[in-house]
C-alpha cells in the first residue's frame, strides 16, 4: 500500500485518533474491532514512511507529522461529506421533496400549500413530517428533510431562512372567566397566572416565553399540542395562549373567548428554514415559491 491507496477508512481513523486519543475510542468510532485499527494504522505509517502516533500510557497521541496529516485527513473528509451533500441534492431534484413543518404551519397553512402543488407542480412528490420548531431544525440537520417551516422568534446557526406568513398568538380563557369580560388584561396578570403552553422546543412556545419574560413567570402546565392546548382551557384548566389561526373556529362559535391584551407583543413571524451547507433542489425552490404566492 502507498500513500496513494489511502481512502476514507484511513482517514476517518486518522481523524477519529486525533479527536479520540485513543486507539480503542477511534475504532469504536469508526466501526472496527481494535486489532484490526490498530494493524490499519501500521499500515499507513509503513506506506507513509514515519510514525504518525506514539503509544502512551494514557492512550495513543499523534507525533507532530500524524498531527499535520490528521489535519489535512479532516479535511479530505470535509470535502466527501461535501460530496455526498451535492450528490443527495442532485438527487432531489427528481421531484421528491422532503418536508417538515411545526405543528401551526401543519395544521393550517401546509394543507392550502400542498393542494396548490399538487395543481401547479406536477412533477413534485411532497412528503411531509410534522414536529415543533427545533424538531424540524434536527431534522434539516441529520439531512431527514430538504426544507422546514417553523414559528419560533429565532433561526438557529447554519440554516437560511426566509419569511413566509405573519402568525399572532392569542390569550384564550373558557366562557365565563373573568377574562372574557374584563377590559384590559395587563402584561403582569397574564405572567403570573397558570398558564397553559406548548411544551419547550415549540415555536408558541418560544414565543410566549419570550413576550412575558419581562413581567415574570407563574406556573405552567404544559401540552404537546394546539389541540391539546385549546381542549385544556375549555376545560377550565387555566388560560392559555396559542396561534389564532388553531382556535379561530373555537372563538367564532363561543366554545373559547380571547382575552384583550393590548400591551402584550404577541405577532411573530412564520419562516421556511433550510440547511445552509447545501443547496436547495429545484423542486425545494419550485414549492418555496408557490409557497411565496400562496401565502
């Protein structure tokens, strides 16, 4: 073997020993019995012509020159996962496009969007997954899904993004709380009382937290759904606060009543999020923009 025959076993193991100071941990890592790493790694240093790691008692460590070449394995590998990235979006572009949306955009934008592709691009095979706001985040991370749709106040590091609707969140009680009579609820009322909210990692969530955190905090009691949520308060849990667009039928028809808070900043922003180490795929870009139109 020379230098030359080396592929992406050697690396992965050069950069795993680098991270892991271990020859055990970088096998463990790299999916190989310990033997069979530690013959790799000879192996590599015979066809290199130095030693590229010393053993120690506390493990394994690089030499300086080990040190040099891990560094530039790391990035050979970089540049395969770069591949791989460029290959799957390629790949997408065939028309199967994976999407994940929060549970508000599911619920009461996403059917509207879907029934127009399916009208205005043919060619475009939606499948969609359903999660809160830093569940789709996840999932656009591990490459689950091509584009997201969130409702949180913030996008995380590495993904773009782009404004899509405008949602307001609403402080709903049952019929008959003092609430659904009274003038004015103030800012500090609505922090200290009992709260039902989504639960954390949700975008309502994130969104209610952050507009009352100026006026305390009371208890909590916490849902994993809109529906959830509104079934709650009707039941006379305690206030609540979720998107309109969940409860807007519930409080046409009086089965729940808003609560009128004029001094609580409750409107926030609904966005399509996507990776920024990748591509969008010409489909991912086709129902962004009917998306755009619809919305």
């Amino acid at each position: 073997m020379s230098v030359r025959d080396w592929d992406l076993r050697q690396f992965r193991l050069l950069d795993a020993l680098a991270r892991r100071g271990s020859i055990g941990a970088a096998a463990r890592e790299t999916g190989m019995a310990q033997p069979n790493a530690s013959r790799l790694l000879e192996q590599m240093e015979r066809s290199a012509g130095f030693a590229l790691a010393r053993r120690t008692p506390r493990g394994t460590e690089l030499t300086d020159r080990g040190r040099v070449v891990a560094g530039l394995a790391a990035e050979v590998l970089e540049a395969a996962e770069s591949v791989v990235r460029a290959v799957d979006a390629l790949e997408r572009e065939r028309g199967a496009l994976h999407v994940c949306a929060s549970m508000t955009v599911a619920e009461h934008l996403m059917p509207q969007w879907l029934a127009a592709a399916q009208q205005r691009l043919p060619g475009v095979s939606v499948t969609l997954d359903v999660g809160n706001s830093d569940e789709v985040f996840e999932r656009l991370r591990t490459g689950a899904a091509d584009l997201g749709f969130v409702e949180g106040p913030t996008v995380q590091t590495g993904f773009r993004y782009l404004d899509v609707a405008r949602d307001e969140l609403v402080v709903i009680v049952r019929p008959g709380h003092p609430w659904a009579d009274d003038g004015d609820i103030r800012p500090e009322a609505i922090a200290a009382a009992g709260l039902v909210v989504r639960e954390p990692g949700s975008g309502t969530r994130q969104t209610t937290d952050r507009a009352l955190a100026p006026y305390g905090s009371g208890s909590r009691f916490e849902v994993g759904s809109n529906a959830a949520l509104a079934a709650s308060v009707a039941a006379g849990l305690g206030p609540g606060v979720v998107s309109r667009l969940a409860v807007q039928l519930a409080l046409r028809s009086g089965r729940l009543a808003e609560a009128h808070t004029p001094n609580l900043r409750l409107g926030r922003v609904l966005r399509a999020v996507w990776s920024a180490a990748s591509p969008l795929s010409r489909s991912a870009q086709d129902f962004l923009g009917l998306v755009a139109t619809v919305a």
